[in-house]
C-alpha cells in the first residue's frame, strides 16, 4: 500500500536533509585509501549515507513517483506499468527513464558488499556520490511542482 503524496515527500525531504550531510561529509572521489583508513566513525557516515541514498530512491519509486503523476500532473496511470510511468515523467522533464535505470543499478550494487575489496567499495560509493545529487534534485523539483 502505498502512503499519501505529501507523507511520503516528507520522508523523501528527510532523507535527502540526512543524505546530504553525509555527502558533504565525504570526501570526493572516495578512494581505496579512504576505506583501508577509514575510522569507526567514517564507516557509520559511509553506512548513513548508504542507507539513506536506498531510502530515497526506494521512497520514490514505491511512494512518489505514481502518485504525483496521478494527482499532480492528472495523468491516469494508476494502473500503469512503472516504466510508462517513467516514460511520463521523461516527457514531462521530470527524469529519464535511463537515468532511473541507472540509479538502480547503483543502488543495487551500494547493497552488496565488498569486505575484502576497497578498491570495489570506492567506485561504487564514489558512483552512488554523483547519483545523490541526482536523485535529490528530482525530489526537489517534484516537490516545487507539488506546492504549486
């Protein structure tokens, strides 16, 4: 079931506040040697931004993205497959269908883990820096469109 438009752009709007000061937190590019170096607390920063990079974009996808084509740009894909849904937005401005395809990937591979490969961890968590941005301005434009 999924939860109200504006609950879920709340939940949104926290975890990409939590996201971003995480990101800021984090050097960029994340190397190898960040991670063979890294502090209990660096690995919690790195955990927290993990987390809530998931949460954003799964958020998003279950909550958001359908419903705010349905009630705020009127369109009726309440029953549609998620991807025409995404092909909307695309023709809306709002993302590209790609681009999601994309940040999934990167989310996927964020969730599995790479204990004995720092190297691995790097790009990946290096690759998830530049999606955050991403995916927090998706939210931010949606969420400008919504209020309107």
């Amino acid at each position: 079931m999924s939860l109200p438009l504006d609950v879920a752009l709340a939940q949104c709007d926290r975890h990409a506040g939590i996201l971003l000061d995480a990101l800021s937190q984090i050097p960029a590019p994340l190397t190898e040697a960040h991670l063979r170096q890294a502090s209990p607390e660096f690995i919690r920063l790195l955990d927290q931004f993990v987390l809530r990079f998931t949460k954003l974009q799964d958020t998003l996808g279950a909550h958001v993205l359908r419903q705010f084509a349905v009630q705020v740009l009127a369109e009726p894909v309440e029953d549609a497959a998620f991807i025409d849904v995404l092909n909307l937005l695309e023709r809306r401005g709002y993302l590209t269908a790609e681009d999601w395809a994309a940040q999934r990937s990167t989310r996927n591979i964020l969730t599995h883990e790479y204990p004995d490969d720092p190297m691995r961890q790097a790009l990946a968590l290096s690759a998830a820096q530049a999606a955050a941005l991403q995916l927090v301005g998706w939210l931010r434009d949606i969420q400008k469109r919504a209020k309107a």
